[in-house]
C-alpha cells in the first residue's frame, strides 16, 4: 500500500464484514507531539479473544478463498515502522476499535494520499450499511463528516445516487481545504 | 460549505429515478475491493466507473463493491453484468480502460475481449 488512505479503506472493509452500522474513522495530526493517529472504531459483531490475539498475524483470516489476511498485519508493520504503535482491541458483540499512531517526521510514513477518495470509496461500496463518521483534524482545526446528516436530508433517495456522491465530493473537498488552508498559513 | 437545502433538492429530483429504478433489474458493475484489489488499484478504477456512469447520466448502472474474488494477481478485477446476460469478469483494469468498457460494454452491450479474464488466460497458456 503506497497511501495511508488505502489502508484506511482496507481496514474498514473489515468493519462492514464485521456488520457494523457506525463506522468512525479518525485522522488526527499534532504537530507539538509529532505524531499522526489514526483510528478506525465500529459496533461490528467483534472478536473473541483467541481471533483477537492472532489477527495481526498475516496468516489470520476469516475468509475463505485463501490462508492469508494482509490488511492489518501490513497496517501494523507501517506504523511500528515509523516509530509509532498499533494496539487493537475488541468485545464480541460490541465492536472492534484499532488505532495506530506514526511519528510524523519518520521518513518511511507513507504519504496519507486521497483520504477523500477512500471515503467516496467506501460511501459507494457500502450505500445502505454502514454509516461513516470521519474526523480529519490538524491541531487545532478539524472537519467532521457524517452521512448520517446526509442520509436524513435524503429520506430514501440512497447515498450512491451519482448526484449525491457528486455533493459528497464538494462537500469533502470543501472541508479539507478549509482544514489544510489553516493550517499552512500557520506554518509558513 | 455545501449545503443540506442542496440535498433536499436532489431528493426532490431524483426520487422518480430512484423508484423507477428499484422495479426493474439494471446493469451492475462490481469492484474487488479487498486488501489485493486495493493494492493493485482499485479504488480509482472504482471511482472511474461512477465518473463516467454519472456522466453519460446512466440511470440503469450501479456501481457496488465485493471481497476478494480468488485470483488476487488478476487485481484489479471488476464484474461486469448486464439485465440477463451472464457476468463478465475483466481484469487488471486500470482507470485508463474504464471509458471503453463503459461505451463499448454497458451501453452498447459488446463485450471488451481482450480486457476479460478469458484473455488473460490464453495470454499465460502462450
């Protein structure tokens, strides 16, 4: 994986497998710490302890096509890499929750790339279930996403609608660039 | 800011659509989009559909996603179906040959031979 983004639209692949309703993902960049946390948090139907404690291993899976599951191995590897952590924890029942955190000056951090386009992703894979809440923030200044503002503005027009994921692309668009202008005018 | 009064007009302009839509079976494109599929480039091919789905205005098309489809070094694959016709599986798609399989397969119904699977064997038999 060349972005973080695409790890992030992998690894929440497992929260829709997992049956989850909510999926919250946060970007979070604090330049005081140095440090880039990223989280991923559904109310999926979750793991038990025994799949909780091999599934970092990349021959954990739950499908069944092959014997390899490289999502969250290769996503722990990319932080452990960067002088940073990854701990996951889960209850059946209740959901599973992974966060990692980079050191943001390492050199080998991959470039976080179209955080925008793994949510367009995600948003037209999965239309009806699960709702995605995204939280991008650097230092002080954040955006919040939630489709379930939008879902409620649209009754039963559904998500994947092309005139909708046209809107859901501006509105991103518009966010990002409202947190990310903030910030360089701060840092230059 | 984008505004949710926006997204009340689209409901108003759109739900005929979508209820049409719902009575009758349309065309179906679908993305592999697990860790293997991500990792050779799904996600633009994916989003290259919906750009040019929603360009032509095709009313007819939905552009979903599966798992992994078995054949990870065919990544990205994407299936292709149209109203009664056997699924079509096209392989190591790139955004690139997204137009062409949308003008020449979904609206005029030929299929891209040499972008399909049966293709990409008879290339690894030679």
């Amino acid at each position: 994986m060349f972005e973080l983004s695409l790890h992030i639209l992998d690894l929440v692949q497992n929260s829709i497998t997992a049956g989850a309703t909510l999926v919250v993902i946060e970007v979070i960049y604090d330049t005081d710490r140095d440090t880039l946390t990223i989280t991923i948090k559904d109310d999926g139907k979750g793991m038990d302890e025994a799949l909780l404690a091999r599934v970092t291993s990349p021959f954990a899976t739950t499908r069944t096509t092959r014997k390899v599951g490289l999502g969250i191995p290769m996503f722990k590897q990319c932080a452990e890499m960067c002088d940073g952590t990854f701990t996951i924890e889960s209850k059946l029942g209740e959901g599973t929750c992974l966060t990692a955190t980079f050191r943001r000056s390492h050199l080998d951090l991959p470039p976080l790339g179209d955080l925008i386009d793994t949510m367009r992703s995600l948003i037209l894979g999965s239309p009806d279930k699960p709702d995605f809440r995204l939280l991008y923030q650097i230092d002080e200044k954040e955006f919040c996403f939630d489709t379930r503002e939008i879902r409620q503005a649209l009754g039963p027009v559904p998500l994947n609608e092309p005139a909708v994921m046209e809107w859901i692309h501006e509105a991103l668009k518009e966010g990002f660039d409202e947190v990310e202008s903030t910030h360089n005018e701060q840092s230059e | 800011m984008k505004s949710f009064a926006e997204l009340e007009a689209i409901r108003q302009k759109t739900l005929d659509q979508v209820n049409l839509r719902r009575e009758h079976e349309g065309t179906r494109v679908v993305v592999g989009m697990a860790t293997c599929g991500i990792a050779a480039g799904a996600r633009p091919v994916m989003l290259a559909f919906l750009d040019e789905v929603s360009k032509r205005g095709l009313l007819d098309v939905t552009v979903a996603q599966t798992g992994c489809i078995g054949m990870c070094r065919l990544e990205p694959m994407v299936e292709i179906t149209l109203p009664g016709q056997p699924k079509v599986t096209y392989v190591k798609v790139t955004p690139e040959m997204v137009s062409r399989i949308v003008t020449e397969h979904v609206v005029n119904g030929r299929v891209v031979d040499e972008y399909t699977i049966g293709a990409a064997d008879a290339e690894d038999q030679k």
